[in-house]
C-alpha cells in the first residue's frame, strides 16, 4: 500500500476512534443519569416527558461529530469533500432521494404489520386502536401526521444521522469495503443503543432472551437500516435524508398499527421476536438497494478525504 | 448560495443571536435544575386543595413558551435586516458583478428564514422537554408540557405564514416601505388592544379555565392533529409558491442593484 494511503488510513481509523469515544461515553452516561434519577424505571413505567428527556441522548452522535472535528483539527465545513453534508441539492434528480426518505417508511411499516399478519406476530383488531383512546378516523391520519413530524421535528434523528451518516460512514466505507463497513457500522450503531434497549425502549422486557436477544435483534436492525440510510446519504451527498427517514420511522407511519395487535410476552417465540415483520421488510428494501447501488449516481464529492496536497492546489 | 447565506448571517449579527440562544438554554438548564425536586425536595412543596404540590414547576414549565416568543419576537426583526443591509450597503449592486442571479438572491432570503426558523422551533422542543423531563411527574404538568409544544408549533407555523406574505414585500417594495406599513398594523393592533381593555369585557379572560380547555382538546382531538398535520404542509406549499411568484417578480424587476 502507498505511503500516503497507509497514513491517510491511519488518520481516519484515530479520528473514528476519537468520534466513538465521543459518541459513546457522554451518551451512555447521560441514559445511566436520567435512569438514576427516575429510581431505575424501565422505559414502559417512564411518563412520555422523561422518556423524551432520556431521548435527548439522541443528539450525542452529532455533537461528538463537532467535538471529533474540532480536537481532530478538520473543521467543520457544511458541505463539499470531507464536509459534514448539511447541504441540500435537489438537481441531477436527487429529489427522488429525498422523496424516497419521505415514503420508504411508510411503506416498510405497512409491509413489516402486513408480514406479522402473515406470519402470525400479530393479530387483525379491528378495535384495537381503541385501547389508546383514539378516535378511528386518526389512525387514517397516522402516515401524514408522521411525515409531518418526521420532516419538521427532524432535528432528533438528525442528532443521530448527523453522527453516524454524517461521519462515521464514510470513514468505515474509506477504511473497508461496503460490505464490512456496513456490518460494523449497523453493529455499533446497535450497540450505542444497548443501554436503552436493556430497559425496553425498543422490544419492551416481555420477551425471549431479554435484553441480550434485544441487543442483538438491534444489532441486526441496525445493519439493514444502515443500508438504506447510507444508501440515502452516499447518493444525495446530504445527511438530511437519512435525518428525515429517520425520524419518519420512528413516528409510526403504518395504518396497520391501529389494527394489528402484536404478539407479545411468553407466547412469543424465539424466532417470531427475531424476524419480526418489520425487520424482514426493512431486509428486503436494504436488499433491494444494495442491488441498486452501483447503478444510482452517488454524489461522491462529500465523502472524499480532502487531502494536504488539495489543500495546496 | 452558502456565501449569500454566510452575508446574510453576518447581517443579522447571527453570531450574537446565537449566543442569546446559548445562554437563554443554559439559563433554562440552570433554573430548572436548582428548582427541581431532586434539588429543593420538601422545601418547593405547597399543599392546594389538599392536593401537595411541587411549586417551583409551575413557574419554571412557562420558560419555554416565554423563551419561545421571545425569539420569535426577533424573527420579523431578522426578516427586515437582512433586505434592509443589502439596501443600505448597495450590496446588490457588487453582487450584480457575480455570478448570482436574481432567482438565487431571492431563494437565499427564503432559505434562511426557513432554516432560522427550523432551528428556533427544534430549540422550543428541546426547551421544553428539558422542562418537562425534570418536573414533578403530574398528569397536569404532562398537560400543560404538550399545550406549549402545540402552541410553538401554531407559533412556528404561523411566523412561516408571516415570512410568506412580508418576504415578497420586502424584496419588492423595499424594507422602508414595509416598515411603515408594518409599523401602523401594530399601532392599530396596539390601540385595538388598549380600547378592549378600557371599555371591553375582561370577565372572559378570568372564565378562562384550563381543565375545560384540555377537556376541549380531548373532545377534538382529531381536528386538532387534523389541524397540527394540515397547517404546516399547506404553509409550506404557501411558502414554496411565495418563493417562486417573488422569484418572478424580482427578475422582471428593473434597478435591483442600485438599490
């Protein structure tokens, strides 16, 4: 390997780890603090106000991605090669990367209740959504309301996107294949979540394995929905559509949830809770993608190392 | 594009304004972590009805929404600065001599409110979660919490409405002009004011009761999220079509840049 490459690589693996260790110890601490303060509730026994207040955590990738640039000396450009891709362009049809981040989450969402019917991870209630005290006609509103939210409240998934998408990715993807850096990438994103996952933030506590099947069923999550979020950030050259998925996702956008009542608690079997519907969909528009991925133009200036000899140019 | 938007950062000192912006949320943090249960403990309780309530909350929970309107009372400020500097350096004219179009100095106005405002309305949301996470957890105070982030939502959307009507005004009639106008509206807004509450019937405001709003909300809360889904997509869709009638307008415009 050439000289230059092999410092280069050296430069990115010291800054990722520099990133991680930003990433994960201020955030991990601060979920080990809110947990503390609230006499170590799990996330069901929490009010939805401190569990929004334990989310904030959530802003921890991207402010370790400024802490990372300012110890490491990069900067922090907003957009260009090596930048933070915070900008936003719509020419050359990367609109259809930004609708695409608008609708993927629908879509998976649909799909995951549709295959829980299908394997038996859930059941059609057609009163279910009853149980939270809705009115029928706003379970029809759920995929409008989400992606309303989603694109106006972005700035919480953007905490995380503009972390892992905005700087951890591309590092991995200069350091090891697409393949290998996807994998890690979707592990330690998983992992980052493990503190809140072990409360049962993201399956709940009534399940097999608690909560290390969880942390691997995370894990997992994690990697397929890695694709297509990186998948979104390498072909628009912007974190914001990752942001916007995101955040589009974790609002819920699927009618099915007012009808479908999942399978929960004893009953669930090992291989239900690890294939849920939702993780095969999300599996199967990750696999699509991964397909697509060299035939989709990527805006490859954002990720490219700006070199010293650049500089000099 | 991101140079216009740096000189237009510069022209509404976003340097200083960001650094309100920092100290009003340490201020936040600060105040509601020393008058916070974990720190005041019996000492910030009151007994109400026979009801032992936590004191301090109910005092520190309206910061957000106080904070909120405050910097949104700076918004129209920033609005006008930012057309007002360009006319008063005769910066359009040196931008005349690079590569900028029209369209682009008209996009960079819209932009930059947009993202102002995005940035404002996330700071809300943090605020008051902030707020909200540390308090006393009463389902009153879950209420009073979710009708501040309404209402910032109603606030936000409404100031992307105002930056909608005023931004093509300001762009094509001139910030001087726009300034009387929008001085003599809060004048006559001001006197309608004082003229109520001399002569007008404040009985309403004391019959004003928050059990029967949030028994109100609970009744409609389809039209509300109906309303809370609706309004923000159909002020966009206004905001996008006000974009494009000023960048329409601005390029058939003659003597931009000597003004």
């Amino acid at each position: 390997m050439a000289p230059e490459k092999n410092a280069s690589r050296k430069e990115d693996l010291k800054r990722l780890l520099i990133y991680l260790l930003f990433a994960f110890v201020p955030v991990w601490l601060w979920f080990l603090a809110i947990r503390a303060l609230t006499g170590g509730q799990l996330w069901n026994d929490m009010s939805d106000m401190v569990q929004s207040l334990m989310a904030l955590g959530m802003l921890g990738p991207v402010l370790a991605h400024v802490a990372t640039r300012l110890v490491t000396k990069e900067g922090c450009p907003l957009t260009g090669r090596d930048s933070m891709m915070l900008g936003i362009d719509l020419k050359n049809r990367k609109w259809i990367i930004f609708l695409l981040a608008i609708f993927l989450p629908w879509l998976y969402s649909e799909m995951g209740n549709a295959l829980d019917l299908l394997l038996g991870n859930g059941v059609f209630d057609p009163e279910y959504y009853l149980e939270y005290g809705m009115d029928k006609r706003t379970v029809f509103l759920f995929p409008l309301a989400a992606i309303t939210s989603g694109v106006i409240a972005s700035f919480a998934a953007f905490g995380e996107e503009g972390g892992w998408r905005g700087y951890m990715m591309p590092r991995l993807l200069r350091l090891m294949g697409r393949t290998p850096a996807l994998i890690l990438g979707g592990v330690i994103w998983g992992l980052w979540h493990a503190p809140l996952t072990a409360i049962g933030h993201n399956f709940g506590t009534d399940y097999p394995g608690f909560p290390w099947l969880g942390i691997l069923k995370m894990c997992i999550l994690c990697i397929f929905l890695g694709v297509i979020l990186t998948f979104l950030t390498e072909k628009s050259g912007s974190v914001w559509p990752a942001a916007i998925l995101h955040a589009v996702g974790n609002a819920g956008p699927s009618i099915l949830n007012g009808f479908v009542r999942p399978e929960e608690g004893a009953e669930q079997g090992l291989f239900s809770f690890l294939f849920s519907g939702r993780l095969i969909s999300i599996l199967l528009i990750a696999a699509v993608l991964l397909i697509l991925w060299n035939r989709v133009p990527d805006a490859k200036e954002a990720s490219k190392p700006v070199r010293e000899t650049d500089r000099a140019a | 594009m991101k140079g216009l938007l740096y000189k237009d950062f510069v022209a509404i000192r976003g340097k200083r304004f960001c650094a309100i912006l920092l100290v009003l949320t340490a201020v936040m943090f600060l105040t509601r972590i020393i008058f916070s249960d974990f720190v005041l403990g019996n000492a910030g309780y009151v007994t109400i009805d026979e009801e032992r309530v936590f004191l301090p909350d109910y005092i520190v929970l309206y910061f957000p929404a106080f904070f909120s309107f405050l910097v949104a009372g700076f918004f129209p400020k920033y609005l006008m600065e930012s057309v007002r500097c360009d006319e008063q350096s005769r910066r359009r004219g040196y931008l005349a001599s690079l590569p900028v179009s029209k369209r682009e100095y008209v996009a960079s106005k819209y932009v930059l409110m947009g993202i102002l405002l995005y940035v404002l309305y996330s700071l809300s949301m943090v605020w008051s979660i902030c707020v909200g996470g540390l308090a006393v957890q009463t389902d009153r105070i879950r209420d009073v919490i979710h009708l501040i982030e309404y209402m910032s939502l109603v606030l936000f959307v409404f100031l992307l409405f105002a930056a909608a009507i005023e931004l093509p005004l300001l762009l094509l009639l001139g910030a001087e002009k726009v300034h009387m106008v929008e001085v003599g509206f809060f004048l006559t807004l001001g006197l309608l004011v004082t003229w109520y509450a001399l002569f007008g019937d404040l009985d309403i405001i004391s019959r004003l009761d928050f059990d029967r709003i949030m028994d109100a909300a609970e009744r409609h809360s389809f039209e509300l999220m109906a309303i809370g889904t609706g309004s923000p997509i159909l002020v966009l869709v206004l905001y996008y079509l006000s974009f494009r009638l000023t960048a329409a307008l601005y390029e058939r415009k003659e003597d931009v840049y000597g003004s």
